[in-house]
C-alpha cells in the first residue's frame, strides 16, 4: 500500500457536497430507470420495442456531448450541472403526474425519453469536466473509486424499484426521482469552486465570430484535440466497441432473463447482484490501495480482455457459476474505469475537457446505438445469448487489437504518476 504524506485531503467541502449530491440523484434515478424498463417490457411485450425505448433515450448522447463540450469550455460547469438537475426535478414530477391520470402513449413515453437523454447526455459531460476540479492533488484515483462505489452502491434501489413497481406503479417513483434530483441542485448551488478555465478560453475565441460559428469550431477543436494524442484516441477507439458490446448487453439481457425463467427479473437481479457487489469490492480495493503507476496498462488490457469474456459466456452457464463471472466482472468493470477515468481526466488539460469528454462520450455513444440497434434486429433471428456472446468476442479481439497494439502510447497515459 502507497502512502504520502503530502497528499492533500480529498475531501474537501466542495468535493463532499458533489459526492452527497450525486448520491442522492443516483439512487432516485437508479429506482426509477429500472421501473421505466419493466414497464415498457410488461406493454410492449417485444424485446425490438425494448430497444427502441432506449435507443431513444440514447440516441440525443450521440450529438448533445460533441454541442455541450464545446458550450461548457467556456461556461460554468457548476451552474450547468444544477441547472440541468432543477430541470430534471420538473420533468420526472410532471411524468408522475401524468402517469397517476392512468394515460400513457408509447409514441409519447418514447419522446419524453428522448428529452430525458439529451438532458443526461449534457449533465454528464459538465459532471465529468467539472468533478476533477474538485479533487485535490495526488486523490485522482481515490475520488474516481468513491464515485465508481457510489454508482454501484445506488444499484441496490434496483431490487426495490422492481418490488415498488409490482405494487404501487411507476408514477410514485417518479415523483420521488424529481424530489431527488431537486434536493441534489439545491446542494450543488453551494459549490464554491473557482472555474479559472473560463477566463483562459476568452483568450482563444474567434474575434467577432457569431456563437454558433464559435461552438462550431470548438467542437471541431475537439475531435482535433483527440486525433492528436494517439493514446487519447486508441483509448476513444477502443470504448467505441466496448459501447457497442454494452449497447447489445443493455438490450439483450434483461428480456432473455423474462423470456427463460418464471419471475425472471427478480433472477436477472439476484445475478446483477455479485456485479455489483463486485464492484463494490473493488471499489473499496482502489480507495485503500493505489496502483503501482508501471502496472495499470497491463492490469488495465487483462481486464478488458476478463470482462469480454465472462460477459459473453455467463448466460450460458448454472445461477451460481453466471454469479461468479457477474462477480469477477464487478471487480474488472471498476477497475477498468478508474484506471481509464484517473488516467485520462488527469491528463487533459482543464480547458480542453468538456471538449474531450463530448468529443469521447459522442463516439462511446455511438457505439452504444450501433450495439443496440444490431442487438434488436438480431434477436430477432437469433438467440439472445448468441448475440451477446457474439459481441463480448468482438470487444475481445478490439482490447488486443486496439490497446495491445496501442501500447507505446496508451501505456504512457496510464502509466503516468498523478
């Protein structure tokens, strides 16, 4: 275990007020997406509308990102961040209360997900850009493993949303999803943080450029950034097809656990409950014990390689042996993103961050989308299992191709002291 005397404390006042704040909005969203899923599924009784609910809801993160970073350069990321939360408040109360007159569209519910998704997509390119000015030097690892455990930890609502869905409906949750996130921006407004990016990017803009042409160019400034640093964009490359890989596993999975087994989704949680104690377990690992600086590329390309593997197989497996894989996969999927998170927010600089994350999060998103509509219209030929097999082999072969082959550059990003 490495220890530094030198370190700066994490948690600062700014820093436990971001954390606080996002625990409360994880758990009302996790209890409230989870009922949102089950609904559809329980309506639309087809695994290709499943896919179109969240492809909508995706589909906005293929563009929002690319706009936002861009916008969030050269604005506060702190009064984004609450702003978008208050919005959010508004949105799941006014569903509530829609939803409890007994009225509901497909059409309709489809739309207001996709609203809900160019909120999400937003929000979190202005998260990730702003919570690493919070952290103090020397904790970027320690911060990433407290905000992995904490998005873990939020799962536990999972089991609950579906025991409260069963017995009182979607509305209520819901409502108390927007009172979440209402608590949430009024804690954020106390922030204090200082965004000296602000004044630095005044120093970059096109002299009497209109703000479209200005967002416009910035948004290009961010792809240019991302091709100019090779390990950036092999890294970019690679969570391409580990999108496409959670796009085809976010689609495939929860319906082949309703159609095999009776009460299926209360199997599909028993076994999503090693994942995420996993990944609880491997949480707490990373905020006790810092990585050695010259293993995390090694240990980083093993995981990603473990995980393709255990995901594409478990399905095909016994309960407690798809538990042991979920398990194994936890501790990988946490590692896999506190390497990657630390490593790369460490490295960009303050001012080019909502440009790079918009940048990396449009690419992860079309992946995603690619995944899931491939993932729908497969299944419609083929089992669900053997797509998703299909696509962990793919990741698989990426991580090789990709990262193994990208050593020289990736490793000198994740191998680098912070």
């Amino acid at each position: 275990m490495e220890q530094d005397d030198s370190i700066k404390p994490l948690w600062t006042r700014d820093f436990t007020i971001i954390t606080l704040g996002s625990v409360i909005s994880m758990f009302g969203n996790a209890m409230s997406g989870f009922a949102m899923s089950l609904m559809v599924l329980d309506i639309s009784e087809s695994t290709l509308l499943y896919a179109v609910y969240i492809a909508m809801y995706t589909l906005p993160q293929l563009f929002m990102p690319i706009i936002s970073g861009a916008v969030l350069d050269r604005f506060s990321r702190k009064k984004t961040i609450y702003t978008l939360d208050f919005i959010s408040s508004f949105l799941y109360i006014f569903m509530a209360c829609v939803l409890a007159t007994g009225w509901f569209s497909f059409p309709l519910f489809a739309i207001y997900c996709f609203i809900l998704g160019s909120i999400q997509s937003s929000y979190m390119v202005a998260y990730e850009s702003f919570y690493p000015l919070l952290i103090s030097e020397g904790n970027f690892q320690k911060a990433y493993s407290i905000a992995s455990v904490l998005e873990t930890v939020s799962a536990i609502m999972i089991p609950l949303s579906a025991f409260l869905y069963n017995i009182i409906g979607l509305a209520p949750l819901l409502a108390i999803n927007g009172m979440c996130f209402f608590i949430a921006a009024v804690m954020e407004t106390r922030i204090g943080a200082e965004e000296h990016y602000i004044e630095t990017q005044k120093e970059t803009e096109l002299e009497g450029s209109h703000p479209v042409a200005q967002i416009l160019n910035d948004s290009k400034e961010g792809f240019r950034y991302l091709a100019s640093e090779k390990g950036l964009l092999a890294i970019a490359l690679y969570f391409v097809f580990s999108a496409i890989c959670n796009g085809v596993s976010s689609v495939v999975t929860l319906p082949y656990f309703k159609n095999t087994f009776p009460n299926g989704e209360y199997w599909f949680m028993f076994v999503m409950a090693f994942a995420i104690l996993g990944r609880a377990i491997g949480g707490l690992i990373h905020y006790r014990i810092k990585i050695p600086a010259q293993y995390r590329y090694t240990i980083a390309l093993t995981v990603y390689i473990v995980i393709s593997i255990c995901e594409g197989t478990y399905l095909f497996l016994s309960f407690p042996l798809m538990a042991l894989l979920c398990f194994i996969t936890g501790i990988g999927g946490v590692t896999s993103y506190t390497i990657r998170i630390s490593a790369t927010q460490s490295y960009v600089p303050d001012e080019k961050k909502g440009r790079f994350n918009g940048a990396f999060n449009m690419l992860s998103t079309l992946g995603a989308l690619i995944g899931e509509f491939a993932a729908g219209t497969l299944t419609v030929i083929l089992p669900e299992r053997i797509v998703l097999l299909c696509a962990m082999m793919l990741c698989a072969v990426a991580a090789v191709v990709i990262i193994g082959g990208g050593k020289q550059y990736v490793s000198a990003i994740y191998n680098r002291i912070r």
